[in-house]
C-alpha cells in the first residue's frame, strides 16, 4: 500500500486488480515481456497502452536516448534533434508536411483544436461518443462509460466547446451540421478503440470528411493510438480520409513521452506566426526527438504485413481456443490492436458495444491468463496489443495460454 502516492499511480488506467492478494508492479520490461517486482517475467499485450510497436526497450532507442541524455536533455534553445524528427515523421504523413512536437496525446489534441478554432474562427469541435481524444477538459465529455456517451437525451450532448457525434452514424454527421454552423473541426479516430476497437464502418470516415470540408470545417485525424501501428504512416490514409490536421504519439517514440500535431502549411503556419500559442518547457527536447528519429529507424523497415499476420494469427486461435470449449468468443479491431469480446459478432457502434461488454468474464479471463504469466487488460473494452517484438514463437505460446484459460472457464 502507498502513503504518498495518490491511488498508487500516476494515470488511472494503469492500476490492475489485486490477485491472489498481490498488486501488480512492474519492475522492468523488454522486447515483448514484463517482469514484476518478484522477478516473474510476463508476456506483455498493454505495451504502454499501445506507446510501442518495436518492444519494450529496443537497443536502438535505448542508445539513442542515452546518448541524448548525456548531451544534456534540457538546453532551453533549438536544437538540430528537433528539425531531423520533424524531417522523418512528416516524411510519412503526406500532404501533412509540417509537425510541433509536444509531450502527449493529449497536448497534441489540445493543440490542434486551437489551430482549427483559429483557422476557422469558429468554436464548437465534434467528437465522438465513447471516443477517447485526451483527458483535457475540452474533449472529456462523452468518454466511453459516461452518460453522455450514450447520447439518449433528444438534445445532443454540448458542453462549453465540444459537442459529440455517434460513430460510424452516417445521418448524424449530417445533422451535426445541419444543427449547427459554429463547427471549427470534427475529431475522430479511424478506429474507435476505446469503446474496445470498434473499425469504422466503409465510407464513414470519407462521409466526414467530405461533409465537414462542404460546411467549412476542418478534420483533425487522432492518430495517438493508430499512427504508425498498422503501417509506416497515418492509419487513416488506408481509409479513404485524408485529414487536413492530425495528432500522433505512443509509436512514434517506443515508450519515451512524445506526441506531435502534423498539418497542412498554411494551418501549422498559424502557430508559427504567433496567431496561435504553442508553448512548452518540454516540447521537442533532445531525448523525445532522439527517441522519435531512434524509432523511424526501425518502423521503416518494421515488415507490417508479418505484425497483421501474427495478430491475425492470434485473434483465430482465441476464438478456436474457446470454440473448442463450447464457449463463444470473437474480437474487433485490426491486425496489432483488438478486443475480445464473449459474443457471437463483434460490435459495429458503441451502443452495441455496451450490451456485447462482459466485464465479470473479461476480468476472469484476466485473472486465469495472468495466472500463466500472459498479461492482458482486466476490462471489457480493454485492447491486446502486438509488438515486432511478439515473435512466432510467442504468438505460439500466447495461443497455448488461451488453450488453457479457454479449458479452466469452461468448467
């Protein structure tokens, strides 16, 4: 039990339930395993909620940063670091040609709904239900769980300057804006992956934009999660959707705290004649952009298409493990990121999510796997994560820990 630190962590999500009697505290972690403060080492699918697709502590980052740190992490003042990084990060975002660099996702998304507020002139921003876009004010309302996600009430959910959308809702997009003429941006995610990685549906992400472009607002891509994950580049670029702004991190920088806003010019061009503040004592310091160029290393010859067939692999022996059983289980998501989810079809808007979610079995299958030293998150719509680092070998015993689990619930 801690004294001193408030609920024995730093950010909620990280705290796991108490098993046997014992907390979970992670001591170490490298490539795709996690060691606890007894020295039992795990197989790891949290990954830093996602903030690595090389592994845990890859030698090339590690050098990296540590060389950074021995130049000195803090000088105050522009450093070469900071435009390489920029360099190679907007190499693999397209039209988006211009990057900031901040520390977090969050920051990221705070940033770029200042810049669309400023390029429009207007202030209401568009989320999604049951999305995840940061934990600052702006963009809280709505998150998966809350009232508001649900979007029951007749008048859509407002709050001071963020209002909320149903996910993969093509007539809803329209009636945002036929409501409204005060939208400066609409945010979302080419995956709704808080609500437990709901895909969107075909065409969903062009209907958005195409309709936000026709009314003059601008589309902000959060791509925290999903950049650099499922290819080398924007996950939305697959998708059909373009994006005029867009919000990376966790990937880009292998466990090292960094996010960035990447743009079209003339909206970055906003922030660098003073139009738009963006500050920072931390921002673009020489071991966060030493870890970002350290990472594009490895991410441009990462083979994607071996990490979506290992995560596809994996997803097949989880549902063959329980079929096997007699019990019915299927997941969502894409290749490297999925859900599980104790029902016969995956969930295709949040409010299928909420009557698919099965938390007592989520977290019983949580316990069991972790018993087997195999690490999953204990909530319905928690994510298993793959990293370059899961090798085949891994996948293998990851599919015999399911093979078990799948037995001992069955009984």
């Amino acid at each position: 039990m801690t004294t001193h630190l408030v609920g024995g962590i730093s950010s909620a999500g990280r705290a796991l339930p108490r098993l046997d009697g014992k907390q979970f505290v992670a001591r170490r972690s490298e490539g795709a395993y996690v060691w606890d403060d007894a020295q039992h080492r795990y197989i790891d699918t949290a990954l830093g909620f996602g903030a690595t697709v090389v592994g845990h502590a890859h030698p090339v980052v590690v050098e990296a940063v540590t060389a950074a740190l021995r130049d000195g992490p803090m000088p105050a003042f522009a450093h070469d670091g900071e435009e390489r990084a920029a360099g190679l990060l907007t190499s693999a975002t397209r039209h988006m040609s211009r990057a900031i660099f901040t520390n977090t996702g969050s920051e990221a998304v705070h940033l770029a709904c200042r810049l669309a507020r400023a390029a429009t002139g207007r202030s209401l921003v568009a989320k999604m239900a049951a999305g995840y876009d940061g934990w600052y004010d702006d963009v809280t309302l709505g998150q998966a769980g809350s009232a508001e996600a649900d979007m029951l009430v007749n008048a859509r959910p407002t709050r001071d300057r963020t209002t909320l959308l149903r996910f993969n809702d093509f007539e809803d997009v329209d009636q945002l804006f036929a409501e409204n003429n005060d939208i400066a941006a609409v945010i979302v995610e080419p995956m709704l992956a808080n609500a437990g990685c709901i895909p969107a549906a075909p065409g969903y992400l062009a209907h958005v934009e195409a309709t936000a472009r026709r009314h003059g607002a601008i589309v902000i891509l959060d791509e925290v999660l999903m950049g650099f994950r499922t290819s080398f580049g924007l996950a939305g670029n697959g998708l059909d959707v373009q994006g005029d702004l867009a919000t990376v991190g966790k990937a880009i920088g292998s466990g090292i705290a960094v996010a960035a806003v990447v743009g079209r010019p003339e909206l970055m061009a906003l922030a660098e004649n003073g139009v738009v503040t963006r500050a920072g004592t931390y921002s673009g310091n020489p071991v966060a952009t030493a870890a970002v160029a350290a990472t594009f290393q490895l991410l441009k010859d990462l083979d994607y298409g071996a990490l979506l067939a290992r995560g596809e692999r994996l997803r097949e022996g989880i549902r063959s493990a329980f079929a096997k059983q007699g019990l019915t289980v299927t997941t969502s998501g894409e290749g490297s990121v999925f859900t599980i989810w104790f029902a016969d079809t995956p969930p295709s808007n949040y409010t299928e999510a909420l009557g698919r979610a099965n938390g007592a079995m989520t977290l019983k299958l949580h316990e069991t796997l972790r018993r087997r030293e195999l690490l999953i998150m204990p909530f319905a719509f928690g994510r298993l994560y793959l990293s370059d680092a899961h090798t085949d070998a891994i996948v293998d015993d990851m599919i015999g820990s399911f093979e078990d689990a799948a037995r001992e619930m069955a009984l």
